[in-house]
C-alpha cells in the first residue's frame, strides 16, 4: 500500500445491512483469502469476493445466486468467496498488491477509490453504458452512480446502501406528549419534553469502533448546507455552516439532551439504551428496529428528515459498492458475470437476508420490500436528500474521504463535540489541522 494508503482506515462502519451497526476493524496479518488460485480467477474462473453484509443466511444465498451463473462459452465461470470484516484491510490490499485477489469484489465503501488511486481498479463505464440497454442503468435510485464518479472513469457500480436516519420511541414521545419534530427548534422542544420523563433525545454513540458519532456530526454539517471538503476535494471544515451545526448539538449536550456516556458508548451500549427506553429519539442506520429487538422494536419508527435552520435538507449516507479489478482473467467476463449478478439479485432483499437498503428501484417496489414501512420510508424519504462524505463540494466519492471515514480524527472530533469539551470552532480547526496533516 501506498504511504497514503496505509494511514487510510478503510472502516467497514456500518456497512452491514443487517443493521448498519458499527464496528471496529482491526488490521491483522493478511491472509491470502483465494480462492480458485491467482490471477482474479484462476485458469477459467473469475474469483467474486463478497462480505458479510446481512446474517446467517446472506451468504449462502450470496454463493447460491454467484454459481448458478451460466456463462458465454468463451467466458470465465464465477467462483465465490466470503471475506470477513475482522481484517478485510490487509486481505485486500496483500492480495490486490500481489495480483492473487479477486477480479470482482465489494468491500468497504471507500476502498474502490484507494485501489482507483493505484491503478488497480477497472473502470465501470462500459460496462454502465450496456446497461443503458437493458434497463439496469435507468433503474438505480437518484444520484447513486454519480457517487461512483472520478477523474478516470466509474471506480465500482453501487450496490447496497448504509443510510443515517433519525428513529423515536412512539410509546415515549406519547408519553411526554409531543410529536416527532420537524425541524431544529422543534427538535429542542421535544426533547426538553423528553429529559422531563427521563428519556434522552440524542441517542448515539462514539466509543471505541462506533463510528455513528461521528456520521451524525457531518450529517447535522449536511442538514445545514455544510460539509467537510470543498468543490477542490479539499478539506474545508471551519465554515459557518458547520460552527452553527456543531453550536446546535453543543447546546443540546449543555441542556442535558445527550447521554454523557454517549463519547464511551460502542454499538451494543446504543442498542442496551434503546432497549432500556433510555433513548427516545437517536440517529443510526436502517437496521435499529431489527438489532434492538424485543418489544421495544415494535416501538421504534422513522422520522422525516429534518429541516435545516436555512431551509436545507440533508444527510450522510454510505453507497456501498462492487467494484472491478485490472487483474481478471476477462474484462468482459467480469462485465458479463456482473450484469447477470445485478439482474438476479432481488432475493437477497425480497428474502430478507439482512444486507442494507437496495440500489434498484425494481427490488424497493417489490411487496416483500414494501411490507417494511421503515425501510420504505428511508428509500422514498432519506435518500433523495442524502449525501456523500464529499458534501458540500461534490456527492462524488474520491481517495480524500478515507481521512474521515473511521479515522481517529473524526473520533477525537466527535468525543470533544458530545462531551462539551471544545468549543465548535476550537473543535472543528483540530479537524481541519489533522486533516490538513
């Protein structure tokens, strides 16, 4: 890996569609993770690596739908390998450096652009444009393969999305006699309604390897017309935007309405406060309902985005993605496998296997996905109004969003903003220095 590769932290965050719950990633010692031999294939075959992106039954549904894959007589059949998250960083980065990784892959959500950086990563855009033809193209929800865009080419074709959205308890909010809120101010009103049953109105976590803290400070960034780069893909944090963001959420940590252990909280402490009916209104992925469980599931719905104090709409939320490696035993039979691959994968949705929300309208107008009134909120709602970490300057990802995705940056920026530790310029200038740096 390159020097810039290596300080990156390719962060699977909440790419895990089961939940979008968080985790951290550690760097282990690669492992050759092959399958079929080297080469992206391996003589006839064309290696697919795909992640854990649901539960139990992802994958071998995953595989189930990777070899049925009937290909031209002339080109590669596909085999099929699950790659773990625990040290997916230096598996992928060993094995795409020594030309014995996959020729097709998903992986977490930045990595297609450092691999882009190193030459390693072969353009989409053929590959979009036959789909011009058949539908596919036409089919994805808005502004998603725009993501995919660079100075090259199409770095990877989106594939699953990890969304940030707002949840309530409906039970508490009842019980505090208040409706969901619609904008900032009315968001105070609630929760100061809220902190009078005991309940707190902020629900996140920043601890060690939960990275939605830090999600949420860019979102409120977002919602306020701000961001983290520029148009020059550059970093660009202390804006007015984003004091007056960051100003907000440091008057709702002064006036009680966040968790003090919020800055310690990992995942399943957010989770254990949902459940506790600690937290009556938090942010986190599609998932939360299905990963708190219980009763208290049954309680928990999506709110509308929000309005920003100028009239902004805006979140951040991850396209994840597949993406196609120089080193294939075929270009146009790793194009082939994957037109067939996107034209049969609804089930991994409409079975509900637990990966995150579907890049194809086809799959979220299905009645299996329309039974999920949550999840339908988020497509119709959330996603129009998303952005990238490349927000304001551009919704197009680049190699600079691996500063902030997951890094210890981002943490020590969001710990100083929950604890009330740093003033939002104080705390927004370290960021921008270490960025910088």
């Amino acid at each position: 890996m390159s020097m810039r590769a290596s300080k990156a932290a390719l962060s699977r965050r909440g790419f895990l569609g089961v939940a979008g719950g968080t985790a951290a990633v550690s760097a282990l010692a690669a492992c050759s993770g092959g399958g079929e031999g080297g080469g992206g294939g391996g003589g006839d075959t064309l290696k697919f690596w795909n992640m854990p992106w649901g539960g139990t039954e992802f994958n071998p549904s995953d595989k189930e739908i990777t070899e049925a894959y009937e290909p031209a007589d002339d080109l590669p059949s596909a085999v099929y390998q699950e790659i773990q998250w625990a040290n997916f960083t230096q598996t992928f980065s060993s094995a795409v450096a020594s030309n014995t990784g996959p020729a097709v892959s998903s992986g977490g959500g930045t990595q297609a652009f450092l691999f882009e950086s190193q030459g390693k990563i072969a353009y989409a855009d053929d590959l979009l444009e036959s789909w011009k033809a058949n539908g596919l193209y036409d089919d994805f929800l808005p502004g998603l393969i725009d993501a995919m865009k660079v100075e090259g080419g199409y770095a990877a074709v989106p594939y699953n999305l990890d969304m940030r959205v707002q949840w309530y308890n409906t039970a508490l909010l009842e019980q505090a006699g208040v409706e969901p809120p619609t904008d900032w101010p009315s968001y105070l009103e609630v929760s100061e309604a809220l902190k009078g049953i005991g309940a707190y109105s902020f629900g996140v976590g920043a601890g060690s390897g939960s990275f939605t803290g830090s999600h949420i400070m860019t979102s409120f960034m977002i919602n306020n017309g701000g961001g983290l780069f520029n148009a020059d893909q550059e970093p660009d944090c202390v804006t007015d935007a984003n004091i007056e963001a960051m100003e907000f959420v440091l008057e709702m940590v002064a006036k009680g309405y966040v968790d003090p252990g919020s800055v310690t909280y990992t995942s399943d402490n957010v989770q254990t406060q949902w459940k506790d009916r600690r937290f009556a209104m938090g942010w986190d992925g599609a998932g939360l309902a299905a990963n708190v469980g219980g009763d208290v599931a049954a309680e928990l719905a999506v709110n509308s985005p929000l309005v920003g104090p100028h009239g902004d709409f805006g979140a951040l939320y991850f396209p994840n993605n597949i993406m196609m490696y120089t080193n294939t035993p075929s270009q146009e039979g790793s194009e082939a496998f994957l037109t067939y691959y996107y034209q049969n994968m609804a089930p991994l949705w409409t079975e509900h296997t637990g990966i995150g929300l579907p890049p194809l309208r086809s799959i979220a107008d299905t009645p299996e996905f329309q039974s999920d009134v949550n999840a339908v909120k988020i497509i119709e709602e959330w996603q129009p109004i998303s952005r990238t970490w490349g927000a304001p300057g551009s919704d197009a990802l680049f190699l600079g969003v691996t500063d902030v995705d997951g890094t210890p940056a981002m943490g020590t920026f969001t710990q100083q903003i929950l604890s009330g530790a740093a003033t939002a310029v104080d705390a927004l200038t370290t960021l921008q220095q270490a960025l910088e740096g």
